[in-house]
C-alpha cells in the first residue's frame, strides 16, 4: 500500500488487518519516521485461512516498510532509515494526480540511493511508460509504478512486458557490473 495520506501512523492497523503485506509512507507526512516504521514492523499483517467452516487468524510476519520521497524533498533525508526499511520510493511526479509528465531530474536521487544501499528496492512512481522506464531501471530503480501508461494503451499487456523485461535486463546488468 502506498499511503498518501497526511496522519500515516493512524493507517498501520487498519491496513494489516485488511491484508497488506508493504506499507509505503511519505517521510514529509510524519514527525517521527523511526517511530512509525518500528510501528508497521510490530503490526504484522493477518490473513484468514478457512478450514472447516472455522475461520482463523494468524501472523503471517512483518509488514514490508517502504518510505516514499517527494521531488522536493533531498534523498539525503531518507538515509538515516534506509537500513530499516524494505523500499524506498522516489516520486517522479508531484503526488496527487494521475497522467504528469515524467520528472528526469529525480534520476539522480535514484543512482544515489542505489550506489549507497546497493541491496535496497528502489521504486519509481510517476509518468513511468514505455518511453521513460528505461531511464529509471538505467539509474537503479528495480520497481516500477505505472498507472496511466498501462491504462490508456490500446495493449496493456505488451505494455506491461515492456516495462518488466526493461526492468530485468537492467537489473541483470547491474548483478554482472558487480
């Protein structure tokens, strides 16, 4: 889940009991992001298994933490936490809205989290298409978000396997550069 919400801390129990299994928060819409994320790791998600017209609760684990970054908000913040976290998230549109145009400037960010936090998922959101994914996973992205790309195409699946296998073959050079 990606929360875009302005009292993220209120959301964690809500979301593990509904079934999440990431929650991804914006570093600008909490005081105390050491707080929150212990807070996701303690409230580990839950998943119902039916066995005989019985229905039980039971953990399935932690949460996955990601933190998300605005374009206006320098990378440098979203270290301190980064060793806590599963994935960090770089904004390359401002949030909000679907369909803005894709932020390059935001790729330095990106190169900077994955240079520094070499095993770290990185994930980019905002105006990834077909024409734009190839710089993401160039600079060291190795999730995507693609909404409106994917969405208004005449074949969202060719869409979607152009922007997994750009996503991979990136990754995989990354793996042999090592």
């Amino acid at each position: 889940m990606h929360m875009m919400v302005s009292k993220p801390e209120q959301w964690v129990k809500p979301m593990a009991v509904a079934g999440a299994n990431q929650y991804t928060f914006h570093l600008e819409a909490t005081e105390n992001p050491g707080a929150l994320i212990k807070d996701i790791r303690e409230n580990g998600m839950k998943s119902c298994s039916v066995t005989q017209a019985e229905v039980q609760w039971h953990s399935q684990g932690p949460l996955q933490v990601g933190l998300a970054i605005k374009p206006g908000t320098s990378v440098e913040y979203l270290a301190p936490w980064a060793n806590q976290i599963d994935m960090a998230l770089v904004m390359t549109v401002e949030p909000g809205f679907g369909g803005q145009k894709f932020m390059e400037d935001m790729m330095p960010k990106v190169h900077w989290l994955r240079t520094q936090f070499p095993s770290l998922d990185i994930e980019v959101d905002g105006g990834v298409g077909p024409d734009t994914v190839h710089k993401c996973a160039e600079a060291g992205a190795n999730m995507i978000v693609s909404g409106s790309a994917i969405m208004r195409s005449e074949d969202p699946r060719s869409v979607i396997n152009l922007l997994r296998n750009v996503c991979s073959e990136a990754a995989q050079k990354r793996s042999l550069d090592r």
